[in-house]
DNA sequence: ATGCTGTGCAACTACAGAGTTGCACGTCGT
DNA sequence: ACGACGTGCAACTCTGTAGTTGCACAGCAT
C-alpha cells in the first residue's frame, strides 16, 4: 500500500479511528440512533462533550460521518463508504497473504520433493 | 461490539496493530518475503531492530504473526487468519450500517408524506 | 576456545493523542 | 431584550507508545 495512493490515506484514516474504542462506541450509537449531536452523545460516553468533538472530528476525517449544521447545533450522520472501502481493502490483503502462503508452501513441499 | 466478546478484543487487536504504518510495512515485507527475522526486517524498515522488535511482538499479539525459535534466530510468519475475521466483522458493520440508513430514510420519507 | 552474529532485557527520551476545564460566541424561545 | 442552550476555541495535564541506546546472553563457525 504505497503512501502516495489517495485510497490508502483513506484506509489508514479509517483504521486509526476505528482503533479507539471511544470512537466506535460513539460510531455504534450514532449508528443506532440516525442522528445525533455532539451534546447528545456525550451523555452516551464516559467522556466530557470536548473529547466527544474531538472524536467526532477524527471520525469526520476518516469519511466516517457526516457534519450537517441546523441551526444552532450540528447533527452528526455515519457514512457507510469509508467503512466498506476499508473492508474490502482488507479482504484483498487477507486473500492475497493467503495465496503467498499457498505458493510458499508448495515451494516448500517442491524442495523437500528434491531432498528425498 | 461488547468488550467481554473474545472475537471482539481479536478485532480490536488487529485494528490497533494495522492503524500503524510501520506495522503495515512490516507485514508487507513480511507477506512479501514469507519469512524472516526481526533483524533482517530492520533492514527494509527505517527503524532499529529493537523497534521492530517491539512491532512483531504487538503483531503476535494480534495474531497477525507467528514467531518460530530455529536455533539463535525467531522467523517470524504471516498468519492471515486473524485478519480474515476483521475483515468479516469491518464488511458486516458497513452492511448493519447501510440496512440502518435505509431504515431512516424510509421513515423520513414517510413523514414527508404524512406532511404534504 | 574464541570471535561473530542474533536475541533479549532494561532504562531512558520524546512526542502524539485522549481527556479535561474555562470562557467566549452564536442561536433559539419567550 | 434577555436568558438558556449548543458550539467553538484555547490552554493545560497526563498517559501510552514509538523510538533509541547500551549491555548481557545464547548459538554457530572455525
């Protein structure tokens, strides 16, 4: 995954935010909820309604949800994309270990072959 | 995702292990290669031997690496395994998530006919 | 036996990020 | 106009972790 490819940028994003649990209890509520705002949230969460912001900003960069202002108050949405993307990726790289495993294995199997 | 699910502190592992691009690169390499030590891999990575040591040490953890004692040196492998069910649980989030916005956005449309 | 090479252990530095608190500003209802 | 509520900004603390260096120990070769 080279660092200049943009979907890479999104995939890295998408792991670092999902890596705290924090955020993916705030991503389960808002899941669960359609919509919801930062205050809202934070009654959700053992943390203070900053450090719910905060997250909110770093799941706003990985693609994860959706800032919409009404008003006074900002409503939070997920965004299913970035999540999908992600998976994908990541079923690309399982898949693709496993068949460098295969063909290491019958090298090795090809070797023994050769000893006996 | 509730914390006492062992399936749960799994996916949590491998997310904290891959949000870490030298983590990344190291599995990389490693995938690439098949095999190899911590000492060989320091080679292809911009860190010490002792960071990557720490690094593979937090892969296994994860269950996204096996170590191998031969002789005075620790192979280390991939393991795919671990990755494979991350990838289950990311793909089947983002599918509980599009079914849940579908869900609001047929209420919403219902509402918007109870209007007009 | 001795030197070389790969690991392991420990102490240390440094920086990023999770969390807090306090206050100022815009917006809504009355 | 005024109070209440939601948000934004800034400064600060604190812990976790990525990274380093130095040294001791174990295994291999000659």
């Amino acid at each position: 995954m080279n660092p200049e490819d943009p979907a890479a940028a999104l995939v890295t994003g998408v792991l670092v935010a999902l890596a705290d649990p924090t955020r993916r209890q705030l991503l389960d509520l808002l899941a669960d909820q359609g919509q919801a705002t930062a205050t809202t949230l934070a009654e959700g969460v053992p943390v203070s309604r900053q450090a719910v912001v905060k997250h909110l900003t770093v799941l706003d960069d990985a693609g994860l949800v959706e800032a919409t202002r009404a008003g006074r108050e900002v409503r939070y949405t997920v965004r299913p994309d970035a999540l999908d993307t992600t998976a994908r990726w990541m079923a690309g790289l399982a898949d693709q270990w496993d068949r460098r495993l295969a063909r290491i294995k019958r090298f090795a199997e090809a070797a023994e072959r050769d000893d006996t």
